[in-house]
C-alpha cells in the first residue's frame, strides 16, 4: 500500500480513539463534578496555614473501568492497523494465496479464488493462479494451459514462465524447460526459481558445463540455498574432479546441515575424499550414516589406506553378508586377497563379479593378474583381451560424454550413450540418458523402446 494510504488509515484510526477519548471526558461524571468546585474552595485549600496532608483518595472503580476501556480500545486499534491489508490489487491476492497454500490453509486459497472470479479484467492472475493449483495438483499438461493466458501479461509473464519450466521438465521436455527459463530470465534477471529450472534441465540434457554455470551463479546470489552446490558436488564427482566436489559438498551442508538427501551426500563426499587420500576424514564423514554394502566397502578401503588390514576384512566381508552380488564389494575383497598372495582364491571370486557385470574393466583387470599370478597364461590372455574392449567401452563413453555436453540438441548422441551406460552397468545413467533422448526426440523410437525395458 503506498505510504500516504496507510498514512490515512493510521490518522483515522487515530482519530478515532481521540474522539472516544474524549466522549469518555465529557461523560465522566467525576469530572463533571471536579468541574464544578469553585475556584475559591481551591485556593482556600492551597493557601492553608495549616495545610492537613492526607493520603490520595483512591481512583474510582467506575474511573479504573473506563480506562481499561481506553486501553483494550488502543490495543485493539493497533493491532487492527498491523494486521491492515497493505494492498488490495490483483497481485497481492495472487501472493496472499501462494502463502496460504504454502502454509496448507486451503480455505484462504478459496477466498482469493472467489476474488478473482468476482473482479473482471485480472483474468491473467487468475490463470497464473489456476496453473500453479494445477502444478501443487501434478496435473502438469492442465496448468500449462492455464498458464499460457498468463503469458500475454506483462505482470504476470515472469511467473507464468517460471511455473511452465517448472511443468515442462517434471514432463520430460528438457529443451521446452531451458527455452522457457530462458525467457523468464530475458525480463527477470533475479528470478531465481527459474534459474534453478535451467540448471537441472541443462544438467539432465547432459550440458554439465552450462548447468554449472547456471548453478555457480544461483550459489553466489541466494547464498541460503544449499542445492546448487549440492549439484556442483555431484558434477565435480562424476568428472573426478574431487577436490572441488569436496569443497561444493561441504559448502552446502554449511549452508543446510539436514537436507533430507543428507545419507546420499555424505556418501558422495566420503567417496571424493577416499579419491583423495582422506582415509580418516572419510570414515568420519560415514559416521552418520546407514550401513549399506556401498559404504561398508569405503570404510574398507579407508581402514586398509589406514592400514588396518583385518579390520578391512572384516568390513568387505560384513558388505558381502548384506549383498553377496555386490561388485564393488567382490572386486575388493578379491584385491585384499591378492595383495595377501592367495591369487587362487581370489579367481572365482572376480569371475562371479563378471557374471553379474562383464564389462568390468577394473575386474577384467584383476582377474587377468590373478591368472597370471597363479602361472595360467592362456586365461590370463584372454582376459587381457577382453580388458582392452571393455576399456574401449569406457574410453568411447567419455568421448560421448565430451560430445554430448557440447551438442545439447542431438538425441542420437544420447541414445548412444544411454545404451553405452547400460553395457557397462550404469543402469541410472542409462535411464537419464535414454531420456534426455525421448526429451529432444519423441519420436525416437529406440530410444522410447529401450526405456520402456
């Protein structure tokens, strides 16, 4: 509300209280009857020889409840005056509504809504209104329409346009959600929800450069926000660029201690800082957090770095108890083997690792040396050869992952690097990929086909 009204408000409630005050002084009849002493009788009194010093007579229940009445009356006015509706336009009954169905006070929703559909021509913030009540209700394609009218209004357009990212990426349409963001930061610069759109939606396009980009900037202007350097983290990690994930990973639990993703982050951390050599700094960090085969082979490798060798057998050993399939956790018990001279007992060991996963470049690895430990040359060659294709597998999947993160609109690209992840047993990669492919090309056939599988 602009100053000058609620300067008005202000003075007349003001008013108003000064007029009941004085409504109170005319109608007391103690100071009508003060009022009626003559001035003689006062002056009697104050020029006394012998002036006789009594105690103040008492205020009188009558005078003690009028000026409870002028009390309540103050608070009750100011109160009514802090909790006055600064504005009344469109706008603030579009906030007025987010904040209660934020706050799950569905019955104020209703009110605005009703505002709305009593008051023409704010017919914009009542589709930007409809379309995020239809986004809170998952029914993504219905809010995209109402959203649409939205658009058309200048006071409405960055919303609408930050709301429809929204809808477009939970509907699979990465490129629809960049170009979408895109607009809203054309007109808004500091619209910070759709900078977050952007980022994850160039994130899943695979364009790692451009999200970090996005992210780095949503990191330096909303420094309460503990995502972006969540996601840094994981980038930084799945580049193997460790120490800088380390540092993101860190940044954002400072920055929010107990995100409800907190056993997955501290994992990842623990993971970059066993890269790194932090044996110690990696086995507090999974302190907090469940056990699960995944981490018990970590903490493994971080006893054995400590060198505390039985108690890494103890730990890969607990890992296998929980997992018996778990590849990290059979390729490393057969390395603990091998570095203790049993290369026989760590062969069939690594060969059920590649029943279960035979692309395994680092098992084919492993059971090649134990082959030739053990003086069987013959199996030890073939399993070189068969180490170099799956280390082709590898090398051709990180060529593609430099192609697609310069090409953000090939879908075949993606497709082939989702069928590549597959083969080397990246099964969630493979499904990001495989749909970043159906989101640049619906009409890829493979691709629709091999995440159906």
């Amino acid at each position: 509300m602009p100053q000058q009204a609620r300067g008005g408000r202000q003075s007349s409630a003001a008013s108003s209280i000064w007029y009941f005050l004085k409504w109170l002084n005319h109608t007391n009849p103690m100071r009508q009857r003060r009022s009626t002493v003559p001035p003689s009788l006062t002056l009697r009194v104050s020029v006394s020889r012998n002036p006789v010093h009594r105690p103040a007579p008492r205020m009188s229940k009558i005078r003690r409840f009028q000026w409870w009445i002028v009390a309540i009356s103050v608070l009750v006015a100011a109160i009514v005056l802090s909790q006055w509706p600064q504005s009344s336009g469109p706008a603030d009954h579009y906030q007025r509504a987010l904040h209660a169905l934020d706050a799950g006070n569905l019955k104020v929703v209703r009110q605005e809504l009703d505002w709305f559909r009593h008051n023409a021509g704010n017919e914009s913030y009542r589709s930007l209104l409809a379309g995020v009540l239809l986004l809170k209700d998952g029914d993504d394609a219905a809010a995209l329409e109402e959203l649409q009218h939205a658009v058309n209004d200048e006071a409405t357009r960055v919303d609408a346009w930050t709301n429809a990212a929204g809808a477009y990426y939970r509907l699979g349409r990465f490129t629809d959600a960049v170009a979408t963001a895109r607009s809203a930061l054309e007109y808004d610069p500091q619209k910070h929800a759709a900078r977050r759109w952007l980022a994850v939606a160039y994130y899943d396009l695979g364009a790692t450069a451009y999200a970090t980009d996005e992210l780095g900037i949503l990191s330096r202007d909303v420094p309460t926000d503990s995502r972006p350097d969540r996601l840094l983290g994981l980038i930084g990690k799945d580049t193997e660029q460790f120490r800088d994930a380390i540092e993101h990973y860190r940044e954002s639990l400072r920055r929010d201690s107990r995100p409800s993703d907190l056993h997955e982050i501290l994992t990842e951390l623990a993971e970059c800082q066993l890269r790194m050599q932090d044996h110690a700094g990696c086995l507090e960090t999974l302190t907090p957090v469940p056990i699960t085969a995944e981490t018990l082979v970590l903490q493994a490798e971080a006893h054995e770095g400590l060198g505390r060798h039985d108690q890494a057998h103890e730990t890969v050993a607990r890992a296998l108890e929980l997992d018996p399939e778990h590849v990290p956790a059979l390729i490393y018990k057969a390395t603990l083997l091998m570095t203790e001279g049993q290369s026989q007992a760590a062969v069939p060991i690594l060969e059920l690792a590649l029943q279960i996963h035979p692309h395994d470049g680092t098992a084919r690895f492993k059971l090649s040396q134990a082959y030739g430990q053990v003086g069987d040359a013959e199996h030890a060659a073939e399993q070189t050869r068969l180490m170099e294709e799956s280390r082709n597998l590898e090398r051709e999947f990180v060529e593609l992952h430099g192609q697609v993160a310069a090409d953000t609109k090939s879908a075949e690209l993606r497709y082939q690097l989702g069928m590549l992840a597959r083969k080397l047993h990246k099964p969630e990669l493979a499904r990001m990929w495989l749909r970043a492919a159906v989101a640049l090309d619906p009409n890829h056939a493979a691709a629709r086909k091999s995440l159906a599988e």
